[in-house]
C-alpha cells in the first residue's frame, strides 16, 4: 500500500492516509510510526473519524475500511486496493459473509496480481485491474558469498496469519529435518517459540538481514492459502528457490519457472525441499542464477507507474459524460458526482 502511495506522490498526486483507529492508539503515535517505516511517503495523515474531504480518487484499503468509503458523502471514485481475498480469512460466518459483500459494493478493483482481478470479475462482477509484484533492489545474489557456502534451507513462519498455514510449515520442517538432521533450518517472520527439531528463529528482520539469510539458503518454504506473498520474489532475487504449496492463485501470480511447487501436505513439501538440496553444487549454483535473473526486471516502480495509470483512466472516464463513455460502468459515475 505504501509503495503505492508513493508511486501516486511521484506522479504528481497529492496523497492523503485516513486511518481507522480500531486501538484507541494517539495519531501522533501512528504517524510516527509511518514516517519511521517509510520515510519516502509524504502523505498527510488523518483520522478517518474526522470524515473524508472530496477527492479524485477515494481508495479502501482492507474489507473493513470499505464501509466507511461507501458510507461518506465525500466526493471521488471509488476504487478498491485488494491484496488478497479477504473473506477467506475468516471461518464461515459473520466477517466471512461482510468481507465478501464489500466486493459488490460496485468500487474499481486494483488488486495484487492477476488472480484477484479475475476472482473479482467472475465472482461479483466487479470492475478490476491489476499490478504485478515488484522486487526491491535490496534483495540481490551476493556473488561474494562462494556457492559451497549456501547450504541452509528458510522458511516463512506466521503463526499470526492462518493463510500462511504454519502448522503445515511446521510438519513439513519437521519431516525434513527426520530426513536431513545435517541441514540448518532457518525460520523468520514471527518467534515461533519451541518445535520438535532443531531450528534458528531469526523472527521479524530487516530486508538487509533476510537478504543475506535468503543468500545463505539452497531453498526456502514459502505457504500461502489465499493470494502469494512477496517472500517468494524476495527469494528468487537473492539465488533462493522458493517452495510453495501448488495452487491456481500461487500459479497465476507468481507464473515462474525458477519457483518448485508441491501438494499441500508436510510428505511432499519435504521431499521437494529435499530434491532441491540434494541436488549436486554446479547445479544449485546454476539454479540460484537462474532464479535471481527470473525477477532481475521487476520493479515496484513499473507496478505504481501502471497503478497510477489505471486510477488516471478510472478517473477521467467517471468524470465525461455517460454517453461519450460506452459501456462505463454505474457505479463509477455515481461516485464521482
């Protein structure tokens, strides 16, 4: 979200951050917070308790931040950043049941990767486009570090996050290490406390740490039950292949032939891991180039400059008249009066 921002300030646009302050924390508190991790974003920050001033554009962000954008009298478009499938976080039932609704709310979907624009217009109809995941610079094979000495294998670990299926990185860790009790496993991302194996919990880390983790990895375990993570572009960039669960969402948006993928079962994603680290030094090597050059062109940069586009588009076609538009959706002029 914040890449984007930026990508938006960089073009020219005057960005506002409204936030929905669910924990009582001060806004000088969340601010700080901001300008501490991304110190590139100028936006000016607010509380969205203070209501929205009319805008060009007026962006929802997370399923339950979707109702107040439908619900303020603020002039602009509405549009939609959808980054995974929210209702599939949640167990049948009542947030399952809101998140979803939220798609049919008629806004203009912008989503991470091709998968969600699809899943939205076949599902509910609703208008979307898409960007496609960008890599940061930080993450880079290190030719400094000599190929013998990539011999760990890392996985991400959330214990936090259901879709990140962690009980299932778990196993699969832990079958491993049955297999190969020589190999160092890395976890990162959350602590994850005690496990039946032996493992090194580097927790939450910087991108300058876990570039350097991911250049010391032959592979790395990467879950994911809705849409993908970044970690699996993070690793390509850095010579780490990523083992992800095979699935049509991970497929579609990760569309990679550096990337292994495996049935979701802790058996199969060892044995993949296994067939990667078994595999003789020139041709590992051979992989982790490979690998980094697969996502060598990617950049964030490209994906603002086509979210930036997309919004412009959006914008000017609600604000011409219907009938100079064709096909223009409803929706889109009656946010925009």
């Amino acid at each position: 979200m914040f890449r984007l921002v930026s990508a938006l300030e960089r073009a020219g646009h005057s960005c506002i951050l409204y936030l929905k302050n669910d924990h009582g924390l001060s806004l000088a508190h969340h601010e700080r917070t901001i300008r501490s991790w991304w110190p590139w974003v100028d936006a000016e920050v607010r509380d969205l308790a203070g209501g929205i001033d009319d805008a060009h554009a007026v962006f929802a962000t997370s399923w339950d931040t979707a109702y107040p954008v439908l619900a303020s009298p603020a002039r602009g478009v509405r549009f939609y950043l959808v980054q995974d499938f929210e209702p599939g976080f949640y167990p049948a039932g009542t947030e399952a049941l809101m998140a979803e609704a939220t798609y049919r709310f008629g806004f203009h979907g912008i989503t991470a990767g091709s998968w969600l624009a699809q899943r939205l217009r076949r599902d509910y109809g609703m208008s979307a486009d898409s960007f496609e995941f960008g890599s940061d610079a930080v993450y880079a094979l290190d030719r400094a570090v000599p190929p013998a000495d990539r011999t760990g294998i890392c996985a991400y670990a959330r214990p936090d996050h259901p879709r990140r299926a962690y009980e299932l990185v778990s196993l699969t860790l832990e079958t491993l290490a049955e297999r190969h009790p020589e190999l160092d496993i890395h976890v990162f991302g959350r602590p994850v406390g005690r496990v039946p194996f032996s493992v090194t919990d580097h927790g939450l880390c910087t991108p300058e740490e876990l570039n350097r983790l991911y250049n010391r990895c032959i592979a790395g375990l990467v879950l994911s039950a809705t849409n993908v993570s970044l970690v699996p572009h993070e690793m390509l960039a850095a010579g780490c292949t990523p083992v992800v669960n095979d699935s049509e969402q991970n497929r579609e948006v990760l569309d990679n032939e550096e990337v292994a993928y495996a049935p979701a079962t802790p058996f199969e994603l060892a044995a993949a891991i296994s067939r990667l680290i078994e595999r003789p030094l020139v041709e590992r090597t051979a992989r982790a180039r490979a690998g980094a050059a697969s996502v060598r062109e990617t950049s964030w940069e490209d994906a603002g400059a086509s979210v930036e586009r997309v919004v412009r588009d959006v914008v000017v076609a609600a604000s011409a008249p219907q009938s100079a538009v064709p096909g223009l959706r409803e929706a889109q002029v009656a946010a925009a009066p």
